[in-house]
C-alpha cells in the first residue's frame, strides 16, 4: 500500500467530520462522506485501510440479497464485517463504508469486507481495493441507456480485475463466466431441472453464437434468455463445469450441493429460481471462505430475503405477496411474471413500473417493456392486471400487444388508491410488483389489502 500523506488525512478527517454531521441530521451518510474524501484525495480508496479479506459482489441481479445473507450469516459466525449493506454500491459509498469501519489513522480492525459492487464502477474500484474474491451473480440488460450491452459490462469489468483474485462465477451464464478467464476461478450452477427447456424463449437472449468462432451456439438445456448450459457444434466453447453444482427439489424445498466430497442439503430460502441462484452463491462463497457445511446450513436456516425484495402474508382465502421488478431491467420483470404466472391458483396482480430515471431525471424512455416478457401475463389464470403511474397506458399498450384482453387491464395515475381496483373474492394470490423507488407504497398496498379482507371477514 502506498504510503499516506497529508491529502489522505485531510480527506479522510473531512470525511469523518461528515459523516458524524449527517448522522446527527438523522441523515443516511452513505455517500457523501466517502464523496468528500475522494474529491480531497483521489486516491483515497487504494490508502484506506482494508479489511483482511475483501469480497466483491457485482452482477446484474441477486447482488443485494446475496450481501446480505453473506452479511448476516458471517456476522453470525463471529466475524467482524464491514459492508456497503446501508448505501450506494459505487466508488463513493464505498469509500464512505470503509472510512465508516476505519479509526482515525485510517485503520481497520474488520476481518472481511463484503462490498457489493455497481459494475459500471469496477473500474474505479477493483484496482485500488484489490478484492480477495469477486462474485459476479449474471450479466443482462439493465438500464439500456446506462448500461447499453452485457458484452459492453463484461468488458468493463474484465479492464478491472486485480491480478490474482479469484473469481467466483455463474457456469450457467455463458456471458459472465467468461470474465477474467487468466485468474483463478470457482463456477456455481443449478444442474438440470424439470421445466427446463430445450432451447431459449424469451423475447431476448444476449448470446446466441460461440464466443471463439461465431457458430450458432446450441443448449443441453435451456433455463431463461441465456441462462443454461449451452455448447458450440464445432467444439470451441461450451459452457463450464460448476464446482458448486446445486441438484433442487423445489417440492421438497431443499437443494443439494457437494461440498468437498459429500452431499450436503439445504432449505430453500425461496422457490423462485433467481432466488435459488442466489442461494447456491452464497454457499460457494462462504465454502470458499472455509465455512463448514453445517454452519453454512445453520445460517441459511435463520436467513431471509429482505422484506424491501419479498414479502408474503395471507388472511383468509387472500395471500398478498410483495416482490421487487427491478426497473429498466427486462429480464428481472420477466423472472418475476414466470413467477407469478406458475404460482397454482388464480392471480390478481398490481403493477408499480419504473416509469422514471430517478438519476436522469426522465421517464420518456420505456424500450425496456419491450424486451420483457409480458406475454406471460396474458395467462387465463390471471384475472386481473392493475397498473398505477403516470406512464400506465404506456403499459397498457404493452400488454395488449402481448396478447392481455383489455377487459383484464386496469390503469390509473393514483397510486396510493390502486389497490381499492383490485378484486379480493375467493381464494386467490395478489401479487405487488414494484420497483425500487416504491417500496413503501407497495407495502402500504399490501396492509391496506389485508386489513380490506379482515374487515370484509
């Protein structure tokens, strides 16, 4: 580590300074102090002390709920964590996490770091932090005016991984498992499972062709867009073996892992398949890090999904569940409508969609709702379709055109009142799909529901 100056401690005081401000202002302070201490001395990330391991969380989707069970289990077991859990995944909130978990020299005493990490930032961060490990969970398209291709990400993230750091990689992700192919490297997979599919059908799939020589790539088996296992005809690629390859029984609720020789089983901690994938991560990286088989069950057993990503509650005949639709992520919402739409029984669902870009300040760009998969919507099984915001006719649209009968559809502009269109009779699931800026309305949705069906009786 290169030795600390006088900027550093100015930068690092100032940041300090401001951190304890914002607290006593009952501020967050998850940005801005680590803000002020790069503005002061930009090199700040790679002088600040660091935490004995670090692991570095990065990918499309699953990379918050997989910090945070590795958060909660490894506290659990006794580590001193420090983490970017409460703020921003980019340079400057976490600088504002480690200055946060640092004395005033700048040291720290934490034993492992768990970073989650933006991938548009890795550059500015995987070189001066210089993770232990890096965990990418997938690669898709997100944010397309941000983020524009997956290939696009992979390269930036490729451009900044440390020598030496071992990679812990989706085999069923024919994109992300080919990042940093010179580092040392440890694959999770889910092997085959019985609603696989020969072959891809969404409305996209971001790799079609071999990555060496451009043949049509084929699958063993087809899970969702690219996920699966695929193979080149002519030889050059194929996707590769999972060190951590999860065997799950979705009816039995548990998956199986082999873990140094033995096969050791786990509860679900969630039946949707992007969840489980989170799961098997998670049980790679703590193996990784020496965790035995029997702690790593132990604390999956007392872990959750966080409630701001899934919640279930049921009264009566009437189960209300709340789950994130990551906005402007075509493949998350079409994950959570396969979800939905396979549940047993009849649905009533209530869509909050990302019709703005907090961060661009403009909601005029809805290309997203056209790569995903609202064509599962259209299900006989599915009674209704409420959408609430200022872009829900826009909504509208996309549903009719995948196949959704106009009689199903409901739209208004009022929020806060959306659920009063919902149909609550018999025995059905009301499904709350939300994106991130809409937590607290879709949770306050759901209590206003259950507390309709307790008064109704």
């Amino acid at each position: 580590m290169a030795k600390k100056g006088a900027r550093f401690y100015l930068g690092h005081i100032a940041g300090k300074l401001t951190y304890r401000l914002q607290r006593m202002l009952k501020m967050n302070a998850t940005y801005m102090p680590g803000d002020i201490a790069l503005r002061i001395c930009p090199d700040y990330l790679g002088l600040i002390g660091r935490p004995e391991k670090i692991v570095c969380v990065t990918g499309t989707n699953g990379k918050t709920t997989v910090c945070n069970l590795l958060n909660d289990i490894l506290t659990r077991e006794g580590f001193k964590i420090m983490n970017n859990s409460a703020g921003s995944n980019t340079n400057s909130g976490i600088a504002s996490a480690l200055l946060k978990a640092s004395d005033l020299s700048g040291r720290t005493n934490a034993q492992i770091g768990i970073i989650e990490v933006d991938e548009r930032s890795s550059k500015k961060i995987y070189p001066r932090i210089k993770p232990d490990y890096i965990v990418c969970t997938n690669l898709f398209r997100d944010s397309i005016t941000r983020n524009a291709h997956p290939e696009y990400i992979k390269d930036i993230i490729d451009s900044a991984v440390n020598e030496g750091c071992t990679m812990i990689l989706n085999a069923d992700d024919p994109i992300s498992s080919r990042i940093a192919p010179n580092n040392p490297r440890r694959y999770f997979g889910i092997n085959k499972l019985p609603g696989d599919k020969e072959k891809p059908e969404n409305i996209i799939n971001d790799l079609q062709i071999c990555p060496v020589c451009a043949e049509k790539l084929k699958y063993r088996y087809s899970r969702y867009h690219h996920i699966g296992n695929v193979y080149c005809p002519n030889g050059d690629y194929e996707s590769p073996k999972a060190d951590y390859a999860a065997d799950v029984d979705i009816p039995g609720n548990r998956l199986t892992v082999n873990l140094q020789g033995v096969n050791e089983t786990y509860e679900l901690i969630a039946d949707s398949i992007f969840n489980i994938y989170n799961e098997v991560t998670v049980i790679a990286v703590l193996d990784t890090l020496g965790i035995s088989a029997d702690r790593i069950r132990e604390g999956l057993a007392a872990g959750s999904i966080v409630e701001s990503r899934y919640s279930d509650s049921k009264v009566g005949g009437v189960e209300v569940i709340t789950h994130l639709a990551k906005g402007h992520n075509s493949i998350a919402n079409s994950c959570v409508f396969d979800y939905a739409v396979n549940e047993p029984g009849e649905k009533e669902i209530l869509f909050y969609p990302d019709d703005e870009l907090k961060h661009m300040k403009s909601s005029e760009n809805i290309t997203w709702a056209y790569d995903a998969d609202f064509e599962k919507l259209a299900d006989p099984n599915v009674r209704r379709i409420v959408v609430a915001g200022r872009r829900a006719e826009d909504y509208r649209l996309r549903l009719l055109l995948a196949g959704v009968e106009n009689e199903k559809i409901f739209t208004t502009t009022d929020e806060e009142n959306a659920y009063k269109l919902l149909n609550t009779s018999g025995e059905v699931r009301i499904f709350i799909l939300h994106q991130v800026y809409k937590i607290d309305m879709a949770h306050r949705a759901k209590e206003n529901l259950l507390k309709e069906v307790r008064e109704n009786g």
